[in-house]
C-alpha cells in the first residue's frame, strides 16, 4: 500500500524533534539583471519549536520588497472556503460517501474515524478530497503539529503592514482541486492506509528534509507512490504538476521587475523534473541552492 499521499498532499509535515536553525531546509535563489527571487519549500503544519528557522532564511526574508504565498487566508478567504465546501463539497440530498465509494473504501473509513475518535455522521456527506483534507488535518494536530504555525502564516504575519502580499492561487482554485480529483475513491482509500503508517514516514521525511536531501524526499513522496501505482500520475498532474508550472510562469513575470520577492510554496512543489526549480533553469535561470 502506499504511505505517502497523504503527507504529499500537504507538502511536508514536520515534528518537535527538529532543530530548525541547524537544518539545511530547501531554499534556493534565482537572480536575473534587475531581480532576485528566493523559494522556501514551505510546511503548512509545524510548531513553536520550529522557529526562528535558519538564519540565511530570516535575512532573505527581511531583504525582500514582497512575500509571495500560495493563498492569503484571511476572513473574506476562509469565507469563501467554507461557502464552497458547503455547497460543492457535500453530497445533496440523501446520498452520502457511502454511495460513491467501495465497499473497501467505506469499511476502511470507518475504521479509521473509529480509531480517531470522530462520528460518522460528522463527515460522511463529504465528498473523497474533502474527506482527505478533513481527516488529514485531524490526524496531523494530533501528532502536535498546527496550521496556524506554518511557514505560510508565520511570515504572513510578519509581512502584513510591511510589505506586498501577493498569492500565487485562490482559496477556490486550491479547493476545486480536491473537489474535481481524479479517482477520489483511490485517493481516499489510500489515504486512509498511510494514516497508521504516518509517522513512521514522518520520521524519513523529517530526516531527508534536515539532510537536505532533495533525491530522497522526491523519492518518499514521488517515486515509491508511482512506481507502484502508476494510475496515480493524473492525481499528481492535477495536484502538483499543472500547478508548478503557473507558479513557475509566475516567478519568471518577478525576474523581469527590479524587486526582490521571497517565494514560500509548498516543498513538494520544488522538487523533480516537473518541480519549479527545473522548469526555471529549463527557461534559462541560474537557481542556486542555499
């Protein structure tokens, strides 16, 4: 089974054990005549024991004229969010989960809403990638870890009032992934299996991302996943590839300016022949690693 998917779909979950001034992280700079534009794999769930993070980080940080995020999650986003899962991201009527999935599926849900303590009837109108999205962020708190302190909104906080705040996508876009994805049925399923093996990967991903290890994460939450299931290829192209290379496109529009941005993706989003990193130096940029 595969115990990966899970973790990919949040780019990188991470726990106390880390020591984040002494971690390499993945961090990269690209210069062009006029602009410099640096990119930090981002971790959506992490700590106070997080930070500060690496100082190379904090000073790019400050030099920068503007911080670049996937989403700004401010009221009017949240908003939107939840709108749209109430009414996309439920079934109408009297259908419920049970409807559209195995039989597999559907036993192994509730196994696992079992184990995490959460009623049924609490989410069986969901949708599969609303599923996936809910039953990930109950599961990863309670191995300690907090959205609220993610790389995102920890230098969202520190920029608002201080500089440009640009989101490279919408609460929308972002939402639409999960409630168009390919083969829920698959994805949910495979979710729930990598949740007992959570963290267990945690603990490899932890240790490639302190290393610096860009070959091994790509191959903890790529490779061993596609290798065994390649029907997973359309699920990364809608969750991951596409998406690369609009971010890409974005990144290259900033070179062209004479500021200085600070990029803060997921890490997942950096990585391979598909990742951001690639698809700038196929364009012609230098990206050095930092």
């Amino acid at each position: 089974m595969i115990k990966k998917l899970l973790w990919l779909l949040f780019c990188l979950c991470f726990s106390t054990q880390l020591i984040a001034s002494e971690d390499k992280a993945l961090f990269w700079k690209v210069e062009s005549d006029n602009a410099t534009v640096y990119l930090l794999g981002s971790i959506h769930y992490a700590n106070k024991d997080f930070y500060p993070l690496r100082s190379e980080i904090e000073i790019a940080f400050e030099s920068s004229d503007a911080l670049v995020v996937e989403v700004e999650m401010n009221a009017a986003s949240m908003s939107s969010y939840n709108d749209l899962i109430a009414s996309e991201g439920t079934y109408p009527g009297n259908e419920t989960i049970k409807d559209h999935v195995s039989k597999e599926t559907y036993e192994a849900l509730k196994d696992q809403l079992k184990k995490l303590g959460l009623p049924l009837e609490l989410v069986y109108k969901q949708k599969p990638g609303i599923l996936v999205l809910t039953l990930t962020a109950v599961h990863v708190m309670r191995l300690g870890l907090d959205p609220a302190l993610g790389i995102d909104p920890y230098f969202t906080s520190r920029a608002k009032g201080k500089k440009n705040i640009i989101a490279l996508e919408t609460t929308e876009q972002q939402l639409r992934i999960f409630l168009d994805l390919p083969n829920g049925d698959l994805v949910l399923r495979e979710s729930l299996h990598s949740i007992d093996e959570a963290e267990k990967l945690l603990d490899k991903v932890i240790e490639a991302w302190k290393q610096g290890d860009e070959k091994k994460l790509y191959q903890l939450l790529f490779e061993d996943a596609l290798k065994q299931y390649p029907e997973f290829a359309a699920i990364y192209d809608r969750l991951i590839y596409q998406r690369n290379v609009k971010m890409a496109q974005a990144i290259k529009g900033y070179l062209k300016t004479k500021e200085t941005y600070f990029v803060v993706v997921g890490a997942g989003h950096f990585l391979g022949n598909k990742g951001i990193v690639r698809l700038l130096e196929n364009s012609g940029y230098k990206v050095k690693r930092l």
